[in-house]
C-alpha cells in the first residue's frame, strides 16, 4: 500500500516537472522501506507493549533528551510525520525572533508606574567543545538584561508625586521619624509579651509573626506587566552601561525614570548624565540588606560580636566577617539580635525600669549592645515590609 502511494506520487511529480522542462528525479525506494518500517513498528507496539521494538524504544530516548530533538525531528521528517526539516524550523524561528517588538507589549497610560530593571546577564555553551573538558573552556558571552514593571495605580503617578513630594528640610532626613519611634516601641512590646506568656519558650519564628502581625498589607494592587526590551551592550565600562539607560527614553518616552539595579552598576550610575531624561536609581533589595548586614559587622565587631557567633556554634568567623553568605550571615545576626533582646528586656523587667532608662546608666556593655539590639529591629522591620509590601517600612 505504501509502495503503491509513492509510486502514484512520483508519477504526478513526473509529469509536471517534464511539463516545467524539467529532469525528473529518480523514484528512492528507500522512502518506502522507511515508513513501512516506521509504522509497522507503532502497530507492534500498539498489539504487543512488552516487545522491545527497537525504532520506538530509540524514540522513547530521543524524547527525553532535549539536545538530541534534532535527531528525533530528522528521523520524523524522513517518514513524512513532520511538514518541515529542522533547518526550516531554525530558520523561522530566528526570523521570528527578529521581528519581534517587545514594546508593543508596553502599557502608555498615565496611571502606569514604570520600574526599568538592569542588571548583567552570562550566556555560556550548553556543551563542551571535542576534546578533552578540562583542556577547553565553554565560551560566554556577556549582555545588560533590561526588563520594565509596569504597575497599574488607581491614580495618574503625576499627582501621587505632587502629594507625597518629599520634604527638603534636615528633620526630614537625619534623626528618628514617628514611625520609627513607634516600632521601638512596638519591638520592646512583643519582647515583653513574649517573656512573659511563654512558658514553654519561643522562637524567631514566633517574634517574626508576632511583627508581621502588626505591618498592614500594601502594595494593594494588580501584578504587574513584565516586559523583556532589547539587551544592552557589556556592562564593562560606564559608556555601556549609561547606553543600556538611555535605550529606556526611546523605550517608555518619559524624560524621568526610576531604574532598580545591582551594586555593580549602580556605582557607575554616579557619573551618569543626559540632558533629556533623568535618572532615579535604585539599590535593588538584596544588595541594600546585604550592606545593612555588613554594617552592623563592622560597627560591632569590637564589642564581641564574634565571640557571640562562636556560641552560637559558626565555626568559620572570616566568612562571617567577609559576609560570604548572605543568608548565613543574616541568620546569625538575627539569633544576636534574639538572645540580645531577650536578656535586655529580662533586664528591664528584673529592675522594674523603662527601656530607654538603659542609655543614661554606667554599664558600658549593656549600652552598647542596647544600641545593636535598636539597629538589628530597624533591619527586621525592614525586611518585613519587603515580603508584606509596606513601603513605609
């Protein structure tokens, strides 16, 4: 039967070519042994399951190996299961990817908050090249991923802008703010509450929960649009990296931008300059907490902070210091942060005096680590209203 088929087919094909003044090609009669062969191994699998017919079995393998898909679209295409080759495939999907606009997916309305992300990207070979692996490198290649979230506010960002304008003043920007002294107290209260009802004990789970319960939910909003814009040069150098800032104008068409990037680049984003668009950068989350830890190393690395580790059993003290890990290193600090403020609300409540009554005594030790037990609760909060999107926080 499908000897019979392609024969039929080849005679048409014949004909039309000698109608065009064309050769015709010679009938293969390899196709046919190919299919033949091709389906009547699906039958056999079909009646007997537990045969190991071999084309199958092969392509049970191929399936499972996503870099031998090629193989398995050849051995398809020769049995005319598939249309189109493999070539063909690559070559419309580099066409597509060509084409492709990635800021018609852009929303342009005046609620749109817009966050431009930077930020460096490796590509590096899937596979080594022919030889020996650990004679031969993979090859990589470095790029500027850009990517924007576009947030959608109940409110053109315009006015939000006019009603929260920040205040110029020097109580606005040095001392403690309201906030600030009521989480103080908030923190001292959890402590206390903690110490006094807890007869079996509590955790840092338990004060975490105990904080989170207090932060309002913000960040009421829809999740935002993601979009993926066009890589940027290497960011090796400042020129590339003010070129990857100045590709958003033209992105978004907004002459101010709020641009969320890694410690890297934001260091170079110090020179940056553009007469068109301004700038607003960003210290993303991670590299902000990460300072904030290495700040409370170095301001209290002289007070015993690392013979407070050791009892806590880190036996690796350079790492610590260093902050090789960041999650490592903020579990520690916040186990300090626990046992500190447990022995100094049980202090307080042993003496039947005020927490703030601690910074006017004699005991040099008890101020100092007071003051980490303050600073450790504004990184706590802050933290906390990350994961709960508390801007305030």
């Amino acid at each position: 039967m499908i000897g019979s088929i392609m024969q039929k087919k080849h005679q048409v094909a014949e004909r039309k070519q000698k109608s065009r003044g064309h050769f015709p090609k010679d009938f293969d009669p390899s196709s046919i042994q190919k299919i033949t062969v091709f389906i009547a191994s699906m039958i056999l699998t079909v009646a007997f399951p537990t045969w190991k017919i071999w084309l199958t079995h092969t392509m049970a393998s191929l399936c499972r190996r996503p870099k031998m898909i090629s193989i398995l679209q050849s051995i398809l295409h020769a049995v005319n299961v598939v249309s189109y080759s493999w070539d063909h495939e690559v070559k419309k999907q580099k066409e597509r990817m060509k084409n492709v606009d990635p800021r018609s997916k852009l929303l342009r309305t005046p609620e749109t908050w817009n966050v431009a992300v930077i930020d460096n990207i490796d590509f590096k070979d899937t596979t080594f090249h022919h030889g020996n692996i650990y004679d031969v490198t993979r090859n990589s290649a470095h790029a500027t991923l850009r990517m924007v979230f576009q947030f959608q506010l109940p409110f053109p960002v315009t006015s939000f802008l006019q009603m929260n304008h920040p205040q110029t003043h020097s109580d606005a920007l040095f001392g403690k703010s309201p906030l600030i002294s009521e989480w103080e107290k908030n923190i001292d209260m959890i402590f206390q509450q903690l110490i006094e009802n807890y007869e079996g004990g509590f955790d840092v789970q338990d004060i975490n929960l105990k904080i989170a319960s207090r932060i309002k939910i913000g960040c009421q909003i829809p999740p935002p649009n993601v979009v993926i814009l066009d890589a940027g040069p290497a960011p090796k150098n400042n020129e590339n990296v003010f070129s990857s800032i100045n590709m958003y104008f033209d992105d978004l068409g907004q002459h101010i931008i709020d641009v969320a990037c890694d410690e890297a680049i934001f260091r170079r984003t110090k020179s940056y300059h553009n007469d068109n668009m301004t700038g607003r950068f960003i210290l993303g989350g991670w590299h902000t907490s990460k300072a904030m830890c290495s700040a409370l190393i170095t301001a209290f690395s002289g007070y015993g902070i690392y013979n407070i580790a050791a009892a806590l059993g880190v036996r690796f003290l350079e790492a610590l210091e260093k902050n090789v890990d960041y999650r490592a290193t903020s579990c520690v600090l916040e186990l300090i942060w626990v046992a500190v403020g447990i022995s100094i609300n049980q202090y307080v409540l042993k003496r039947n005096m005020t927490i703030s009554d601690i910074l006017e005594e004699n005991n040099y030790v008890l101020r100092v680590w007071f003051l980490y037990y303050r600073d450790f609760g504004f990184w706590e909060c802050h933290q906390l209203g990350i994961r709960r999107g508390n801007f305030e926080m």
